[in-house]
C-alpha cells in the first residue's frame, strides 16, 4: 500500500524547468525553515515517546520522505503543510530497521541512526544515498557509537548497532567536524549513562538548533556552537515543540541570484550572522549588503568581480554554496579559483555548467574559472540539490533557453523555487 507521503511524491515532483535567460531579479523572499535542520529535529523527535511538534517546516520533498520513515517505524505523523508544521506522536516502542527504499533517497535518514540506538539499543539503518557528491562515510558515526559502547557492523548493505547493556558517556575527539556525525552522537549521548563529550566538533547552526530542541526536550548539553560540546545523560526526555531556524542556504542562493543577475532583492528570515563570509565575498564581489528589520537585501548594479573561494566546515565558506559562486565567478570580471574541501565529487557540476558556455577547469580540489560576458542557453542536468539550484542562477544569465533535467533534486531543498523565481521576474516554468 502507497503511504500518503509517497503518493503526494509521485504527483508533486518536477522532472524538467525551463528557464528563459536575461532576468534581472527583482522583489521580495521570504525564507522558509531549513531542511539540513527540519530533518534532523523531526529524527530527533524519536528520542522521547508521545507528541512533538516541529514548526516552521519548509515545504520539500524530503519532509515527506523523513514523515514516511518515522511511520515505517510505528510513529503516527501528521504533515500540515498549510502551517508548515509537522505533529509527531511517538509510540512507546519503536520499530529499528530504515529500509534501503527510502533510506536511499536522503541522507539525513542516517540521522535515525542515534535516537534508535539510545531508545531501544538496537538500531539497522540501511546505507544512505541522496546527492551524488561524494562517498562521506560514516566512520565518524560508527567510531563514536563504537566508543560508547556499542557494537557495529556493516551487513548486507545495513549499519547495524547493538547496545544491549546500554550507552555509556565517552570522549569522542572527531577527525573531521562532521555534522551527521556530531548530530547522531550528540541524540544518543542524551540517554547514555554519564557524561559524553565531543571534541573537534561541528559548529553549524543547524547543529545548534538540533541542541537546543534536544534541551527543550530535557537533555542536558553545553558548549553548543564552539569546538566542544558535553552532553550528560539523562534517563528520558519529554516531547517539544520547536521552531526550526531559517535555512541558511537557500538565504545564500538568493544572495547569489541578486548579484549574478545584477538585481535587487530582499531576503525575509534571512541570518546574515550565518553566512558572514558568503556575504563578504558578494561584497567583495561588488554587492551592496544592508540589513533591514527582519533580514537583508542584496542589491547589484554591474558585472561581478570575480572572487576567490576555498569551502571549509561552518564558519567558513558553506560547501552547499560552491555551485552559486563557480557560476557567479563564470560570468564575473576576471579569474577566480574555488577550492573544495569538504565533498570530493562536488565539481561533477562543472560538467553541466560548461555545456552552457562557462570557461572552468577543473584539477583535483580546484576549479579554475575565467568569466565570460555571457553564458548561452542549453539542456543541462542537475545531479544534486545545490548543483541544480546552481544551474538554474546560471541559467537566468544565459542567452535563450536553458532546460534543467532531473530538476526534481531542487524541490529536495528549495520550497516552491521556481515560483518564487518567478514571482521575482524570472520566467521559469515547470515541464
């Protein structure tokens, strides 16, 4: 039997867009919640039995595959999109097992990982699929759990976790700031026995906002936002209600489409505290940044100045980015150099772009870029959720018509994208 959320997904998703270039993007955006963040609160919700509720919840595909998840593991799910919120009621016995059916279509499905572990000491979480950006393991996960005590194996395509005796707190010093890594430690820390602390942690906000539901929900947890965060263990949490915080990268793609199609626009809910470094390459790139009441605006009035740019773990330069600058550094004045850090398969973009008449070459973890005056429109594919959304900016400054297959990655990230591009002037249309 199709559930709800699988049936809205089989009528909702977009295939192809259509997008005529030449728009100067012109108005006002408002910023739903984040997805990197709604997905893990609705995973974390997991944690405590009876009704959580999660507001501000942005309206994308991958909701409903995270609400279609949690039901597959007993819990009864209510999303109100009218309200953009989601109810969750949560049984006293959890179901343990997250096919590879759903599991495969978004990443953040490994972040039932944690919770499952902590509640019911046994967790078998098929192995994740999502973008094809690169292949981020998940030893950081494992050895953390592995340090708090339980046992974990890879069997026939699961991650497999037993606690039968239960979590204990451990020092955890991460390699890397992963944040799945970070954010599963940091729910099954909550109902381990004794203090867990995690150095070399992750200090995005989406991080943040996952600790601060954790602690309305009666976890005790410092050092939120800094390199190490200390969760001592409690022995049950309450359900919550929370507000999930503005998506910081959908703010930073509207950024980007101001100044690459030398607009003007106002970002509603936007952080600008969150994207400091973002802002100060548009800036640098010729930008006028000013704050208003409640966000920012991004004004261009000339061709972009090209900029330099290496991605790093928050607060540097977000790697969900990296397509919106390779594509503003391909029509910008100049030649820029783009570094990634973090995904190794990010720059399979670069492929798509080029087809549009951008001049980047590509050597390991560096993206060479010369600006052209303009791009020129032609059938492109976008391969991930911020690659499609990259295409999509580029192909607003492109001459003539570009189509962008595979589209559907974008409603994945941005609620209702197309139509609020063309509600800025744009003319996009779905196919």
């Amino acid at each position: 039997m199709t559930s709800p959320y699988l049936k809205q997904l089989q009528w909702g998703i977009m295939d192809r867009l259509r997008v005529v270039g030449g728009a100067r993007l012109s108005g006002t955006v408002r910023v739903s919640g984040a997805k990197n963040s709604a997905l893990k609160l609705m995973a974390a919700t997991l944690l405590a039995p009876g009704r959580s509720t999660i507001t501000n919840l942005p309206a994308i595909a991958d909701v409903d595959y995270m609400a279609e998840l949690l039901t597959r593991l007993g819990c009864k799910v209510e999303v109100d999109k009218s309200r953009h919120e989601v109810n969750i009621d949560v049984p006293e016995k959890l179901g343990h097992r997250a096919d590879y059916d759903l599991v495969r279509k978004m990443r953040a499905s490994i972040n039932v990982l944690g919770p499952l572990i902590a509640r019911e000491l046994i967790a078998e979480v098929a192995l994740p699929g999502g973008d094809a950006i690169g292949s981020r393991g998940l030893d950081y996960h494992i050895n953390g759990l592995t340090d708090m005590g339980a046992d974990v194996n890879s069997e026939h395509g699961f991650v497999i976790a037993k606690a039968p005796k239960g979590l204990k707190g451990a020092n955890i010093v991460l390699e890397f700031p992963s944040v799945g890594a970070t954010e599963n430690i940091m729910t099954a820390a909550t109902l381990a026995t004794g203090r867990t602390t995690i150095d070399n942690a992750a200090r995005e906000p989406d991080v943040v906002d996952l600790g601060e539901f954790l602690i309305s929900m009666g976890a005790k947890i410092s050092g939120l936002g800094s390199h190490t965060i200390t969760i001592e263990g409690v022995s049950s949490l309450k359900p919550a209600t929370h507000a999930t915080l503005a998506d910081r990268i959908v703010t930073g793609t509207w950024a980007f489409a101001a100044a690459m199609t030398q607009g003007d626009i106002t970002i509603e809910n936007g952080r600008a505290d969150h994207l400091e470094l973002p802002l100060d390459k548009l800036v640098k790139a010729g930008a006028v940044v000013t704050t208003t009441p409640n966000g920012f605006r991004v004004k261009m009035d000339k061709r972009p100045i090209a900029v330099d740019v290496a991605t790093l773990p928050y607060p540097g330069f977000p790697t969900d980015l990296l397509p919106m600058v390779i594509a503003l550094n391909a029509i910008a004045d100049g030649h820029s150099l783009v570094t990634e850090n973090v995904f190794e398969s990010r720059f399979m973009f670069v492929n798509e772009l080029s087809r549009l008449g951008a001049q980047v070459s590509v050597d390991g973890h560096h993206a060479s870029i010369t600006g052209v005056q303009e791009l020129s429109g032609a059938p492109v594919e976008a391969h991930d959720i911020r690659a499609g959304a990259g295409l999509i900016l580029a192909a607003l400054v492109a001459e003539g018509e570009t189509t962008v297959d595979q589209a559907f990655h974008v409603d994945r990230g941005y609620p209702n994208f197309a139509e609020q591009l063309q509600s800025l002037g744009a003319q996009v249309t779905r196919e």
